[in-house]
C-alpha cells in the first residue's frame, strides 16, 4: 500500500487565491520531507527542505514568501502556494525519507490555475 | 552544477522487445546513481541504484552499470511487458554532505503494447 499520500491530488483555482498541498507519511515518522515541482515533460525540481519543528530550506529562485512549508509534525508537511497565478499551475511532489534512508515519494498534487 | 540528462520520449516498444533508456551525468565527485520508476497514478518508486563506479543496479529484469569514465548510468531491460509502461527517472545524489538532494532528469515515458 501506500507510504507517502498526498491531498489533494488534483485542485483547479482562481487566480489570487491560496491553495494548500497535504504530505502524509503513513508507516513512519519523518523529520524530512522534500517538495519537488514538476513542468510538463520536463524534470523534477527540488523546491524545498521541509525540517520538522524548524523552518524549511529553500532552493534557489524560490520565493519562500510564495511557497509557504510547514512541517507541523513528524507525519504532516504542508505546501501553502498563495496568491496563486496561472504560472504555478504545475505538479507537484513530496519525497520523505524514511527508515535506512530509503526514500518514498507521494503520487503528486497536480495545480491548475485559471 | 549538477545535472542528468535522459533520453526524450515517448519509447514505444512491443512486448518482449529490448529496451534501453539513456542516462548521462554531470557531478563532482563521486556520486550514486538512480533509476526512478513512475507507474500511471502513482508516486515515484526506486527501481534500482548504484553507489560507485563500475557497480551494476538491478531489479525487476532491468540492469544499469556505473560508468565513470562515460558518465553514463544506462537502462536496460532484455524482454519488456506491457506492464513494464511507465515513465522512467535517472538520478543522482552527489553526496551524503548535499542532504539527500536528488538531482533528477527530465523523465522517459515507456508504452509497451501487447
């Protein structure tokens, strides 16, 4: 079964609204979860470290103020994109890291912005 | 910085045909190698890795070889199945010190048809 979930796994929103992204681990408890955008035929782009109980890691030419993380427990890491605009429409995906640092990754939250 | 570079698809096979995925890397150092594998609706699943030179990955009946002195992880598979359809990820992880960052290509997507 599923390791990692994610929720929604697809949202379509107006511009300027604030959408949120759930990254659950559900077998085990992760202090680090990573958040990866994903164009259209393009690669996976590492947007972010979450750490849990500190604040999260970002790559560079991420607007951290536009990409809010939270990760609120050791299961739970939450992607907050807000005023939302038709150029974040993208997929995307959380990896966590899990016991003998294997790593598992969520199906994907695919974001449309109208 | 680092970066893969993967064939383009889509790669459209028979069943029991061979396939080959093409995986080239640039990094410092000496980093392991990965291959990703994405099934329609799913997250993404390790499907074999390599840590050093020379090291072969498999899994499943694919094969990939660390090759340093090409920089190259190529994927193999002797005879596909249709289940075998998906979209296939070559990676890097430079090394412990980066944090577990995976560098990531852009993805080949895989159809065998019956």
């Amino acid at each position: 079964g599923a390791v990692v979930s994610q929720h929604p796994s697809r949202v379509i929103c107006k511009s300027g609204t604030s959408v949120k992204i759930e990254c659950r681990s559900l077998d085990f408890q992760a202090t680090t979860m990573f958040w990866y955008r994903q164009f259209p035929k393009q690669s996976l782009m590492l947007m972010a470290t979450s750490n849990e109980g500190s604040k999260a890691t970002y790559e560079q030419g991420v607007e951290k103020d536009k990409f809010l993380i939270n990760h609120a427990s050791l299961t739970l890491s939450t992607l907050t994109v807000t005023s939302a605009h038709p150029e974040d429409s993208s997929f995307y995906i959380c990896r966590v890291q899990g016991p003998g640092e294997t790593q598992y990754f969520g199906p994907g939250t695919r974001l449309l912005v109208l | 910085g680092d970066s893969v570079t993967q064939m383009e698809g889509p790669v459209t096979l028979s069943e029991e045909a061979f396939l080959t995925i093409n995986c080239t890397y640039t990094a410092t150092g000496y980093p392991s190698l990965f291959w990703y594998v994405q099934y329609p609706g799913e997250g993404l699943q390790l499907l074999l890795k390599a840590t050093k030179a020379d090291d072969k990955g498999s899994n499943k009946g694919f094969e990939a070889t660390y090759r340093k002195e090409t920089t190259s992880f190529h994927l193999e598979k002797g005879s596909v199945q249709v289940s075998d359809s998906a979209v296939y990820f070559c990676a890097l992880e430079p090394s412990k010190a980066a944090g577990n960052k995976l560098t990531f290509g852009g993805g080949t997507r895989v159809l065998v048809k019956p």
